[in-house]
C-alpha cells in the first residue's frame, strides 16, 4: 500500500497537477491539506473518474483536508471533536483498506509565546487525545499530514537561522513526540537517515533551488505498519515547474502481504 501525504496549497489552483501527480505516482491513499475548498466545492467526480472515492473537510477560503482511496474508504470522521476545532477543518479520517488514515493540517503558529503558538500547542495535545480516544496503538493506524513542525535540527536547512521562532522549538516537538510515545513512528525515517531533506520551501528568494527548506510534512505510522515499510520518498519533481504548492508530496511503501 502506498499512503502518500501532500499540501497543495488550493486544490483549485493545483487540481491539474494533482491528477498529474496522481497518474504517475498511483498511491493507494493520498492525505490532502490547505484543500482550501468547501465541501461543497470538492471535486468529488474528478479524482472518481481516476479511481478514487474521497472525503473532505472544508470550510471555503482557509483550511481544508482531505483524503483519496482506490483501496475502499469507510468510517468517514470529521474534526477533533474538541475545543481545538475552532480553530478550523483540519483533520478529516477514513478507514481505507484496512487502515485508519488521518489527514491532519496543524496550525502553523506564527510567533512563539503568541496566542496562535499557544493554539497551535493545545492541538497537538488535543490530537493525542483523539488517537487515544479513537485508536489502540496496535491497530493499523497512519497519521499524514502537514504538522507545522520539524521533528529535528536535522530537518532544517539552518538551525541557527531558526532560534526563537515557531517549527523547532521544544514545546513543539514535544507534541510530536507525544504521538511516538502513544505509538506512533515517523516512517520516512525509517528508510532516510540523512540530514537536508526537505518537504516546505518557502516561494520567496528562491529557496527551494537553494536547498533551503524544512521537512514538516510526515506520514506517521503505528508500529504494525511501520515495521513492513519497504520505502520512502519526498517527490521533489512535484515542487518544480509552473504554479507548484510550495510542499512537495510523501509517500510511504508498505507491504500489506
């Protein structure tokens, strides 16, 4: 099964490079963020005409998940189903052959010791409440999506560069291993070990052909489905040419046998 996670950043502007992207690549799951779109608006029809059923989470201009399944999809969730979810759609679940897949698009933060980083904190312990809540870390759980946070310096092109500001710090990264104390595994890490591999370029200056990004979009696993991952791969070739998203999709290989 190949789960794959992207944010588009508007479905609406890069609907065509999605069916592109998905023509090629023939994930199995595709985890969707900033969709941007309401429910209303999804094109539900198009990626059926390629195969896949969906699910969406969307409030119009902001925000917005979704998830794409040609391996069945089941059990459709909406939202944390707590306070944080004033803070919009993000986070929509599907059960997709067999797997509990969550799309999740964690508030970015702005500023440390703002109200939004004080949010965006408060989600992430609410997410570990909901996998609590609504799974066992034995099940066949995949947590995908853009989290706003890079687990570790070696996720980012200059540590120096990011002292003091929002997606590194502690309180951050602790949310995230908070999911890997519950069960969870950061599954590309599994295959990649190295250091400068990136998913987020910024589109100002030129970052992304000067190698300077962060890796903060994740495909975590629980442990029955990480230990049979056989691949992992950041399509850099998604985040090139006309009007690209500014994050470039994940994908995971795992063998289902």
């Amino acid at each position: 099964m190949r789960i794959a996670t992207w944010n588009v950043n508007s479905l609406k502007a890069r609907l065509a490079r999605v069916e592109e992207w998905i023509d090629y690549a023939r994930p199995d799951v595709l985890c969707m963020q900033e969709t941007k779109l309401a429910d209303t608006a999804f094109p539900s029809m198009a990626f059926s005409a390629l195969g896949y059923e969906s699910a969406s989470h969307g409030e119009g201009r902001w925000n917005g998940v979704a998830i794409l399944s040609r391996v069945g999809l089941e059990k459709v969730e909406r939202g944390l189903g707590g306070p944080a979810d004033d803070q919009g759609a993000r986070l929509v679940a599907a059960t997709c052959g067999g797997v509990r897949v969550v799309s999740v698009y964690i508030p970015n933060g702005r500023e440390v010791a703002s109200v939004h980083y004080e949010a965006k904190l408060a989600w992430l312990g609410e997410l570990r409440a909901y996998l609590e809540r609504t799974a066992k870390p034995t099940d066949d759980v995949a947590v995908c999506g853009d989290f706003n946070v890079a687990p570790d310096d070696r996720d980012v092109y200059d540590p120096a560069a990011f002292v003091g500001e929002t997606h590194v710090t502690e309180a951050e990264r602790q949310g995230v291993r908070a999911l890997e104390e519950w069960g969870l595994v950061d599954s590309f890490r599994l295959c990649h070990a190295e250091d400068q591999l990136f998913t987020w370029w910024d589109y100002r200056a030129g970052n992304f052909h000067k190698h300077m990004g962060l890796r903060i979009d994740l495909v975590m696993l629980s442990r029955s489905l990480a230990e049979r991952v056989r691949y992992a791969l950041v399509d850099r070739n998604a985040r090139k040419g006309k009007q690209p998203s500014d994050h470039a999709p994940v994908f995971v290989d795992i063998d289902m046998g």
